[in-house]
C-alpha cells in the first residue's frame, strides 16, 4: 500500500507501546475495552464503529485517493492516499490504511448500542488460529461485559489476507 509501518505503525503496534509507557489506559466504553484488550493480547487491529452512524452498506476499497477522513480525536480533515486498504459505507470514510485509525462520527461511546468490529491478518500464521482466537476472545468479553449477543463472519480477501467481523 505504501505506507511506511515505521511512520504509520499498525494499530495494535501502537497501542502495545502506549500500554508500556503508561500506567494508564483509554476507558471509553466497557465494548471498547473488551477489543482494545484482544488487540492487546492477539495483537490484531480492530476498527469499531457504532452501527447507527453507518450510511448502507460497510465496504473493504482500495481508494482511489481524495477521499475525506475525519480522524478519530477531531482534528482537520485528511485526505485520502490512492492505494490506501479502508473501510467506508456508503457516505464516508471509516477507517484509513485498514484499521489504522478509526473515523470520529462512527466512533463507539457508551451510548452505543449496536457496533461492528472488523479485525484482520494479512500474515499467514494468523490467519486461521490468531484471527479465530481473537474474535472469539471478545465475543466472551462482550458478552461477559455488556450482556451482548455476538454475530461472527470470516472471508478471505485474495488468499493472502483473512478478516472477520464480529
């Protein structure tokens, strides 16, 4: 895709490093607690998204580049790269560089009700057990957590690359 990892590390990177800098963690929502903990422990990126936000259908695009993306936290809109893996329905961008960074108008709050997780492997050795483990993983977390009742579905995106959501 381009993107330097060094410059724009993977979510789960970089939250494993915020977590042994700090003796403190993000506490949004006990939903986003219980992903942010699997990507902590499997080491896979999930992007969430609070489903009454979503415009349509949620779809997996390679950008053709100038797309709008409110980043996660506010800040001035970016612009999409062509070539950048994201996720977007059917008005917006949801995530940039697959599930780098997370839109602001889709975030989850503890208001929300119904979300989506999309997580995903492009290295063949999580393909399969990693990816299955971590789903499975916050599925009992939401449930134990939130009392919520849990969808998963697995597709391949060419055979390199393997993702789920939940």
């Amino acid at each position: 895709m381009g993107v330097s990892p060094k410059k724009h590390p993977p979510t789960s990177e970089a939250f494993v490093k915020r977590a042994l800098k700090s003796d403190n963690l993000p506490e949004i929502s006990a939903a986003v607690n219980a992903y942010l903990a699997s990507e902590l422990r499997f080491l896979l990126p999930i992007g969430g998204y609070d489903l009454s936000t979503i415009r349509g259908n949620i779809t997996l695009y390679t950008s053709q580049g100038g797309e709008a993306f409110e980043p996660l936290g506010g800040g001035p809109a970016e612009e999409i790269v062509g070539g950048e893996i994201i996720y977007k329905d059917e008005g917006r961008v949801l995530t940039r560089r697959w599930n780098y960074r997370d839109a602001e108008p889709t975030k989850i709050t503890c208001e929300t009700k119904q979300l989506i997780l999309c997580t995903e492997s492009v290295s063949p050795e999580y393909q399969t057990e990693y990816l299955e483990r971590s789903v499975t993983d916050i599925a009992k977390l939401l449930n134990r957590f939130c009392g919520a009742v849990t969808s998963i579905s697995t597709f391949s995106v060419k055979e390199s690359r393997k993702c789920a959501i939940l």
